[in-house]
C-alpha cells in the first residue's frame, strides 16, 4: 500500500504528520519511507537513520560541440526548446544546467557534432531506523529543471509492503508526479485562512488526477476549524484525523525528536490514524464535482488586458525567500509590501496567498501560455512507436488499442516532432495558468496562478516579476519591489532570485529549519545574491536560534533580527490585515520596522 502525504502550502505539518504515521505503522509491519520533497527534505533529521548510504546521481547531457564537426549551422539552437544552446556567427554556447536531454539537438544536428556527457542533478541517501527503511535525495544546488527527475529516480528505489511518500508542498509538476500511482492521498492542512485556500488548490488539483483524497486537520484549534469541517463536507472529503494545536509539540518537534514518543495522547492519535487508512477502501475516483478557480471566482470575464508601455526604469527588488514553507515568508513579505507603499509581487505562484492580505482590485488579467504540447494526430498516426521510444519524459503512452497519445508529462522539447515519419504530430499552446496585475491599498500587486500539474512555474514566476518592473512608475523608482518568493529550492525559486538586488532569508529555530536555511544559503550564494537573515518564532528554541546565528556567521550573511513566538500573526492572518495593520503598537511591530530599516540601508536608498 502506498500513501502520499501532501499539502498545498510548507508549514502546516505536512512532514510532522509523514513521520509519526511511519512511526506508528511500523510498530506492526516493516515500512518505507520515501522522502520526495528533494529541494529541502527533512524526514530523516526526525527518523535518525543509521548506516546511510549516499549515491550521487547524473543525468546526461550535452557538454559542447567537436570543432572539427561543427559548422555553426544553428539548427540544434533553433531545435533547444530549453534555451541550453546558443549558437553565434563565430562560436556554438552550450549551458548544461538548461539541458534536459530531450535529444532534440542531436536529432537535428547533420554532423555529429555534440559532445554528450553527464551533470549531476543531486544525492539519494538510503538507510534504515527502527523498522524503517529510509530513502531522500537532495537536489543539487541550481538544478532546478532535475526536481521531477531526481524524485522519479528516487521512487525506484526498494519498496516494502507499506510506503509512505513525504511529497514537496504545493500543487505544481513535483507533487503530481509524487502522488500519482498511489492508493491514498492524505492532504495536511489547518484552519487558518492559508491553510484553507490552499487546500482547495490541493483538492482541485487531485479531483483533476481524479483520485478522492482523505483529509488530517493539524492544529485544529487555530482558525475557524468549524468552517474548515463544513467545507470538506460539501466536498465528500472524509477527515481521518484531527491534531491539537500545542506549542509543545512545536518544542518537541524543534528539537529533531517525534512528539508521539513524548506527548501523551499522541500516539493513539495517530495509531488510530494508521488504522483508518490500512482499512480505508482504495478509491482511485473523486466525487464531488470539480472546484473553481478558488483565487478569483468566475471574475476573469470582468477585466481585459490594457496596453502598458514598458518602464525604462530598473528597479531595486528585495527576495523574500524561506528553503520551506511556514517559516512566516508571506506574513513579512505583507509588512515589508505595506512598508515600501509600492509595489509588491507573488511569486509563489504555486500556492500563493498572498492576495488574501491584500485583497487586490484587478486591473489586469491574462492567460499564460507557459509553453507547448504534442498531440498525435491519429488518423495520420502508423503506430511506429518511434514517438514513445525517443520520449525521455515519459509522456507517449500506448493505449488499450494499441494507438499511441501524449499524456500531461509532456514538456515541449519537440523531439518527437522530429523522429515521426509521417508528420502525425502537431502541437498546440499550453495554458499553464493566469496572471493579474491589481490595485491593493498600499500600491500595486503583480501576482499569478499555475494551473494544477503544470511544471512552467518558473517562467510565470519571471513573468511576476517582469509585470511588476515594467508598472514602476519613474516617480517611484526610489521605492523597491518586494517579492514573495516561492518555497524550496527549485525552478521557482531560482527564478524569484535571479539578479535581485537583496534576499531576506527567513528561518525558524528548529533543525528542520535551520537544515533548509543552510539549503537555501547554498543556493543564494551559487547566484551570487546578497543576503540577510530573520529568525521568527526565535524563542521556542534558544539553542538553535543561536546555531542559526553562528551559521550566518561562518556564512558572512548578518542576521537582520529575531522574532519571538507570537499568536498575532495568524490572528491578524485570519482578518486579512498584515500584522502592522492588526497590532501596529506591539513590540513585533516595532522590530519589524526596524528589521526594515536595515533591509533599505543594505540597498543604499
């Protein structure tokens, strides 16, 4: 039996839930865990695996062309639908890091001329703790395109009877390919105001994989829980279990250790948990009908695109970013947005929340046509199967009748195109999801949705930001853009930080989030980005909030301030104000506006 654990957003307790359910199943049959989010996994820092094994993994690719060979013809450059080749008058450019070995380029070339070799795209570790067999990747730092590769390589390896799959947060491209295949789907979520909007996004996105998923409640006693339970009951969603809100649990769990060993009540929790999914009924089928657009209901016929000449300005931009979710990313970027009283963007297009701060007045929305697809066109199709043997994506498959067709795994690269005999393949725009360009009350938002499944986060990640550059008025060019970067450490989050003129790290004292900053350290100083640091919540674990200050430290990125723990921000959440607008006098306030004070001083504006 497989189960994937999973959630629209970081920080609801997504591993929390993983590693306890594990726990608790191999107290009676031998388990595998399969740690899936590969851009910051955290279930062995809770799991304590012994005798691991650690297996880099490549993928091949091309490294250069042979000058003997090479006329610069151009037709590989022209073929790249992933941009990792450059062809010039006098010299041929190639960028490994873009290169997804679709082969087009070598199918097109006519003279033999690319030199094939290997990158690296990340580790698989594999180990054992206590009748758990244990297996995670890491994802190398600036491989963004390899999350999906590297997470398809790491569900191969061996397998029990029972397996959990901790998925990445979120609804894109990674968590489809996470979730698809298993026999439940367990969505973590809370009853905040996030927790709730973007588990309609997961639920949206399984009803569309047609899999009826099961619902866990963590903290239940946050938010409105009653709101949250009506809703999945409109849905025919079943609640298996529901967790109280405790901070020590958050202690415990800061510290690396499994609360249901140290909690009382804990246990039967999730063992009761365990027992209602080992008995539940694999259901491949959703029942309810398919949710709307939970963002922006049935509004998008009300605006229309306005022509906005691009700015000639080039303004400063400060990155807020996390390496997880529920660190307080999207909370701080709301203050800084109401603090620079310009413009702001969402770049966690995945998953964002951001507009339920601000409640943004769309003056724009368009369609965004992230890429291509394939489609076989059957009546000319002579089922050759060439299309499905040079697929290295795996999205040709072969139906009962024997045709072929290109499923959703599709990535564009085109190279089926050129191995047809017959010209059976045509191709048509992908629309991957919207973006919007609205009014809010302290300036201007640029902000999108990816369309569940979809993997072109990254474009539509650079087309936020490129909307929101583009609207700066001259007369504001002194006022920064904030971002609201996305989690993690892939594709969207190399986009949110390509060329920004500042980072904010945001991090929170406990070992998963102190080992997810030294991720996404790792990562900003690969591009070469200027940073600084805020630990929030740094009082629940003094030892590693100093831990945190020593890695800025040996990492030469200051720490910009400390925010002790505080209830202000989910209560200022669930009204859809900032916390400078919730409780503009409390002592938090006051060291945000300081911490803010040093982010300006850092751009010299």
């Amino acid at each position: 039996m497989k189960i994937a654990i999973t959630s629209g957003k970081g920080g609801v307790g997504k591993t929390f839930v993983a590693t306890c359910l594990a726990d608790s199943l191999a107290k009676k049959q031998k388990v595998s865990f399969i740690d899936c989010d590969v851009e910051a996994p955290n279930a062995h820092l809770f799991l304590k695996p012994t005798d691991v094994e650690k297996k880099p993994q490549f993928n091949n690719c091309v490294e250069g062309f042979d000058p003997d060979k090479c006329d610069l013809c151009g037709k590989c450059s022209h073929a790249c639908y992933f941009n990792a080749i450059v062809v010039g008058k006098k010299t041929a450019m190639v960028f490994p890091e873009l290169c997804r070995w679709c082969q087009a380029c070598q199918l097109v070339c006519p003279k033999d001329a690319l030199i094939i070799g290997q990158r690296k795209i990340g580790d698989i570790y594999n180990s054992n703790c206590d009748g758990i067999d244990l297996h995670w990747g890491t994802l190398q730092a600036g491989a963004g395109g390899m999350t999906v590769k590297l997470i398809e390589m790491l569900k191969t390896t061996p397998k029990n009877e029972f397996v959990i799959l901790d998925s990445p947060p979120g609804t894109s491209c990674p968590v489809v390919n996470t979730i698809k295949d298993t026999d439940h789907v367990v969505l973590v979520t809370d009853p905040t105001r996030f927790g709730i909007h973007d588990l309609k996004l997961s639920v949206k996105m399984c009803q569309a994989m047609n899999i009826e998923p099961c619902i866990i409640i963590n903290r239940a006693e946050t938010g409105n829980l009653k709101a949250l339970q009506n809703w999945c009951i409109s849905q025919q969603l079943e609640i298996i279990g529901q967790i109280p809100d405790s901070k020590e649990i958050a202690q415990c769990y800061s510290t690396g250790q499994l609360p249901t060993n140290q909690i009382d009540g804990l246990q039967e929790i999730f063992d009761n948990i365990a027992a209602k999914l080992t008995q539940r009924p694999i259901a491949k089928s959703s029942k309810a009908t398919l949710l709307q657009e939970p963002m922006y209901l049935a509004r998008y016929k009300d605006y229309e695109k306005r022509e906005i000449a691009d700015s000639m300005v080039s303004p400063k931009e400060i990155t807020i970013i996390s390496g997880k979710g529920g660190s307080g990313k999207t909370s701080l970027a709301a203050c800084f947005g109401q603090l620079a009283k310009g413009t702001v963007g969402d770049c966690d297009v995945d998953a964002s929340d951001l507009h339920l701060l601000f409640k943004p007045d769309i003056l724009e929305c368009e369609k965004f046509i992230g890429g291509r697809k394939m489609v076989i066109n059957t009546e000319k199709c002579t089922i050759c199967s060439q299309c499905h043997n040079i697929c290295q994506f795996n999205a040709v498959k072969q139906n009962e009748n024997k045709t072929y067709q290109i499923v959703d795994n599709c990535e564009g690269c085109g190279a089926c195109l050129h191995v047809c005999p017959v010209d059976a393949i045509d191709q048509k725009d992908s629309i991957d999801g919207r973006w919007y360009f609205s009014n809010i009350r302290y300036g201007k938002m640029s902000h999108a949705t990816l369309n569940p499944g979809m993997e072109n986060s990254g474009k539509l990640v650079t087309l936020v930001r490129k909307n929101a550059a583009n609207r700066i008025n001259v007369h504001d060019i002194n006022r920064p853009v904030v971002l609201d970067g996305a989690p993690g450490t892939g594709c969207p989050v190399i986009a949110s930080i390509g060329a920004t003129s500042y980072a904010v790290l945001v991090t929170e004292p406990t070992v998963s989030g102190l080992h997810d900053l030294q991720r996404i350290i790792e990562l900003v100083q690969h591009f070469k980005i200027k940073a600084g640091i805020i630990i929030n919540k740094s009082d629940i674990n003094l030892d590693i909030s100093e831990k945190i200050v020593k890695c800025g430290k040996d990492n030469n990125i200051e720490v910009l301030g400390q925010l002790g723990y505080s209830p202000l921000f989910t209560a200022a959440q669930q009204q859809g104000q900032t916390l400078l607008e919730y409780a503009d006098n409390c002592p938090l306030a006051k060291e945000i506006r300081i911490i803010w004070q040093k982010i300006i001083s850092k751009l010299s504006l």
